[in-house]
C-alpha cells in the first residue's frame, strides 16, 4: 500500500489530521486496530474547548451544535459553598458538553462517506527508515497476514500505548508523573442534578458531577489506584458521591457503566524524528481533571496538518521543523493546567493538616480574584491558537 501520510489509530486525532489533510488535496491511509463499533463505544471525556468546537463544526453532518450543549461556567465547590466560574464573562468563550464516543460517530461517518481509506482490526506492528524519504508502517490485518504501508510521513495517533512511539525515541524517553489516586466514573440513567459541572474539593475527597443528556448523567469520585470497579454497590457508590457534594441532593439512578481512570502525567521526549511524528495520547497523557486530553490532540493535530501541508505540497520543511517546539508550548501549559486543577482539588492520602489549609486558602485566593478565576477560565475554555 503506497500513500502520502500513513495515519496508525482512528481516535479523535488521527481522523481530523485527515480530513484536514483531504481538505488540502493530500491522500492518507487510516490504520486501528479497533473495530468500528470498539471506537464508536469508548467512553471518554465529554468537555470540548471553544476551538475544537470551531474545527468540529466544520466537519460534514457534525451533530456538535445540536446535540452538544454550551456550558457557560463551572462550579467549584469547597467548604461546603459553590463558587461559579463564568467563562464568557471572563474570556468571551465556552466550552461544550459533548462526548467523545459521538464526536468519533460523526468524524468516521465524514470520512468513510468521503472515501477515506481506513482499516480497522488492523494492527501496526512498527515503524520502518523513520530517517529516510520513505517510512514504512509494518502490520499485520484481522485474518493474520503482514503487509506495509510505504508514506512521504507516517504518524502515530495510536494513543498512550503508542507503537509509532518507539520509532521515536524509543520505549525510555519521555517526562512522567503519577498520582496517589485515581476516579471511579459512572454512567446513570437519571435527571440532571446540576445545570452546570460541579468540581467538588471535601474532607472525603473529590467528586465532579458532569451530565450527558437530559436522562443520562456521567459522575466521578476520588478512588484509590487499586479500587477494583465491581466491588461497591450501587447504594455505596451514592452514599460515596452524595457525601462529597455537600449542598447538593444528587438525583439517583440505574447506575449502567463504570470504570476506573488512572491518573498519569506524561510527554513523550521526542515528537518527531525525521518524517515520523506523534500527536495526541501517543506523545502525552494528562490526568482528567480539566478534560484537556481530546482538545490536546485537536491542537497537536492542527498544528501537523499545517506543517505537512507546507511540506507535502509546497517543499517547505519550515513549520514541520518548529513543529515539535510548537506543540510542545501548548502542551506543557495544558500539563501544568491538569496538574493544578487535580491537586487544588484533590485529598492527597498523606496530606497534613497544612496541606489541606493551604489547599482551601489556594481555593479562596483562586474564586476571591478576577485575575484567579480568568486564569482558570483561559485555561478551561482553551488558549486561542495562533
Ligand atoms: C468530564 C470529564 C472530565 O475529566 C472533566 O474535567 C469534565 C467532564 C466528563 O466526562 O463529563
């Protein structure tokens, strides 16, 4: 197989770099190891930022507009009173409730009807002359047999067990972080208990309560790492969430899905090595708290179809050349993001009493200033792309 960009993983980044790319003239082959109906049912984060709303309503039958819903604010709840951050007050942007999985429905449904080449139950196996004109993507298909997909450039949107990766800098490289918790999330059929998103710092440790439509609702709790989903009962897993939202009566329901998310911080060392690259959780992973990681991978992936553009069609190895120092600015501000809104929320299972003062008063100095809250809201909402 002989195209101009080999894409590995049809996950949010790898499907919008190609239909950027078909908007440019430039042909790519699709490669996952998923099955369509593997991708289209896996639950992720549902917070989309003002600019990856933008790119996604460009995309043909997108439903992001009419079944997305703009929130204009979150609460940040502690001490037992809610404080709300008002995004277009403070930034003139929102952001939208709409979850990954239908974001994926849409996005394959626009490729495949406009022709795109994408195989799924195919599994890359490596990456082959990352330093030369003509990298290959080693594979083998669902009934077993290897073949090659030959590329001017091959990228690895292959997610956090990324095999592109280590065409890169190999398995080593890359910046770590793990945390002392994790979140138990659940899936309900139920009413809305909150019109808007509520970040909840108690004694017990953290809840968010987010939604998804007006029957189903999506909610998380604090857990430990080794917390084994199946092991509470429904009944446990209310009184758990209904404790730390003090303030608020959850309106309970059939709890139908539940998972724990571990929490990790990571960028890959190096993002691109001759004509190989890494975008989304392929060369970084954040922890949920602040839903950065889909709208992580819309910017990496923005940023590569404008560097592969000027090199694939004009000659130009300019931008894919600042490419890596570019992604990387954005990136590392979204870690920072992530890793202050998890520990400002958070209960640390060896905080002191210090520690759990010192996190109230960051709170307080956080919701008692415009300067706190417009920072958290640039933040949340996105940092505008150049
Ligand atoms: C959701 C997930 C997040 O990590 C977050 O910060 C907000 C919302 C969600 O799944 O709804």
């Amino acid at each position: 197989v002989r195209t101009q960009v080999a894409i590995v993983g049809a996950g949010p980044a790898g499907l919008i770099l190609s239909h950027l790319l078909a908007a440019a003239g430039i042909d790519s082959v699709i490669l996952d190891q998923r099955s369509r109906e593997e991708i289209e049912s896996t639950i992720r984060a549902g917070i989309l930022e003002q600019g990856t709303v933008d790119l996604l309503a460009t995309i043909p039958g997108s439903r992001v507009h009419t079944v997305g819903q703009r929130h204009d604010g979150i609460e940040l709840r502690f001490s037992g009173e809610g404080h709300r951050i008002d995004f277009p007050g403070l930034t003139g942007r929102s952001v939208w409730l709409y979850p990954q999985h239908e974001a994926l429905k849409d996005l394959l449904a626009a490729r495949l009807a406009a022709g795109q080449d994408l195989r799924f139950g195919v599994t890359a196996t490596a990456v082959a002359d990352a330093d030369s004109l003509r990298p290959r993507v080693q594979a083998v298909d669902d009934a077993g047999v290897a073949f090659e997909v030959e590329a001017d450039f091959v990228v690895g949107a292959d997610g956090s067990h990324s095999v592109v990766r280590k065409a890169l800098s190999g398995s080593h490289g890359g910046y770590f972080r793990e945390y002392p918790f994790a979140w138990f999330g659940i899936l309900c059929e139920a009413p809305p208990s909150a019109e808007e998103l509520i970040y909840s710092n108690s004694p017990a440790g953290f809840a968010l309560i987010s939604q998804r439509s007006e029957t189903v609702q999506r909610m998380y709790f604090q857990c430990s790492p080794e917390a084994d989903a199946s092991a509470m009962s429904e009944a446990q897993i209310w009184d758990t969430l209904q404790e730390r939202v003090p303030g608020t009566s959850l309106v309970e329901g059939p709890i139908f899905q539940r998972d724990v998310l571990r929490f990790r911080s990571f960028v890959a060392r190096d993002l691109r090595r001759g004509r190989v690259a890494i975008v989304g959780d392929a060369a970084h992973t954040v922890p949920p708290t602040g839903a950065k990681g889909m709208n992580l991978a819309v910017a990496d992936v923005l940023l590569l179809a404008r560097a592969l553009e000027a090199l694939l069609l004009r000659g130009d190895a300019g931008p894919l050349d600042g490419f890596a120092e570019a992604a990387s600015d954005r990136i590392w501000k979204a870690q920072h993001f992530s890793w202050w809104m998890t520990s400002m929320l958070h209960l640390a299972p060896e905080a002191s009493e210090f520690d759990r003062q010192r996190q109230l008063g960051e709170l307080r100095s956080v919701v008692g200033s415009e300067a706190g809250r417009t920072y958290l809201a640039e933040a949340y909402t996105g940092w505008p792309f150049a």
